[in-house]
C-alpha cells in the first residue's frame, strides 16, 4: 500500500541519527552550531571530517533501510518509490526535531542506490567531479541531484523511478536555495574551511 509504505519511509527517514552521532560523539548540538543543519556536511564543519563521512554513511543506510523495512507493505514498484521519497523528506523534515532536518542528499543516495544503482553512481561522479572543481559541497549536490532523473531516464528505469528522482530532485534543489543564492553572491563557504558558529553549510 502506497500510505503505509509512504508512511514507513518519512519515520524511518526522519531518525535524527545524525545529531545523536554529533551529540554522543563530538558532544555538540548541531542545531545551534555552524548551519543548523543535522546532515553531514554540517557535521564536515564542525566536527571534522571522520564524523562527517560517519554520518553520511549512517543517513545512506537510513535510505536503504527505510526501502528495506517497506518491502513488507509495498504491493509495486511506485511503492518502493514512495517509501524511498517519504525517507528523503522525513530527513528533511524530521518530526523529532520540529521539522528541522538535513538536506537529503546522503539519505537519497542510499534510496536511488537502490532503486536505480547505475544513474546513482552516475550521479555520485557528478558530484565527486563538481565538488572537487569548486570546492564546494553545495554544488556537487546539486549539480548531481539535478543528474540523476536524467540518467534515470536515459538509462530506462521504471517510470515510478525517474518520478521519483525527478521528485527528490526538485526537493533537495529546494533546500539549497540558500546555498545557491550565497554562491551567485560569491560567499559560499568552501571545502578545507571548519568553523564552528559559521551558518554557511
């Protein structure tokens, strides 16, 4: 049922894992340090980088955990799908914290890796090449988010699937909005900079 595996999907997206594995094990409050944000690259700037890529580890398995646990109740693929968007935004919108959530970008990646391996490892080259050009996070996620309906796509997956990414795509580019209006303005915070406190991440 597409409800339940909807509903399976936004709780098990919206474990705040990432601010239990800040708070237990850099001892900080990602809320009130650096962006706000409880996804990784906040943890990057405040923590350092083992807890940052620790936690984009944990919140790729939330999003293949959160296909997994609705495998149960999913009567078709659009199912899945559903679960695999409701687990991106619950990241985004977690109920635990008052809605203020990560980005998605780690939690879709472990979705699509599932749905869709070959266009996600497509889009995490983007990323990986983008990111590396600029130095700066924002763009690779975007620019790879932006990517992946369209290697979907290209690569013919169900069309349940290239919804879904189109749909995750348009919700992560969303979440960034901030972001790229700070790199259009040239102030967007780039990678080798750890500031605590700074809200540009």
């Amino acid at each position: 049922m597409t409800l339940a595996s909807g509903a399976i999907g936004y709780l098990v997206g919206s474990l705040p894992l990432g601010y239990l594995v800040a708070r237990r094990w850099a001892g900080v409050d990602l809320r009130r340090v650096g962006s706000g944000n409880v996804g990784a690259t906040n943890v990057l700037r405040v923590s350092g980088p083992w807890l940052g890529v620790l936690v984009m580890v944990v919140d790729i398995a939330k999003g293949v955990a959160a296909l997994a646990l609705a495998v149960p109740v999913a009567q078709s693929n659009a199912d899945s799908v559903t679960a695999g968007v409701a687990a991106v935004a619950g990241h985004m919108f977690p109920i635990w914290l008052g809605g203020r959530g990560g980005k998605g970008v780690a939690t879709a990646c472990g979705v699509f890796s599932a749905l869709a391996p070959l266009p996600t490892a497509c889009a995490a080259v983007v990323f990986v090449l983008t990111a590396w050009a600029t130095r700066l996070v924002s763009a690779g996620s975007v620019v790879a988010t932006a990517t992946l309906p369209l290697m979907a796509a290209w690569f013919g997956s169900p069309r349940p699937v290239v919804s879904g990414s189109l749909a995750t795509s348009v919700l992560i580019i969303w979440r960034h909005r901030g972001n790229l209006q700070r790199v259009w303005r040239g102030t967007e915070r780039r990678l080798g900079r750890r500031d605590v406190g700074d809200p540009r991440a």
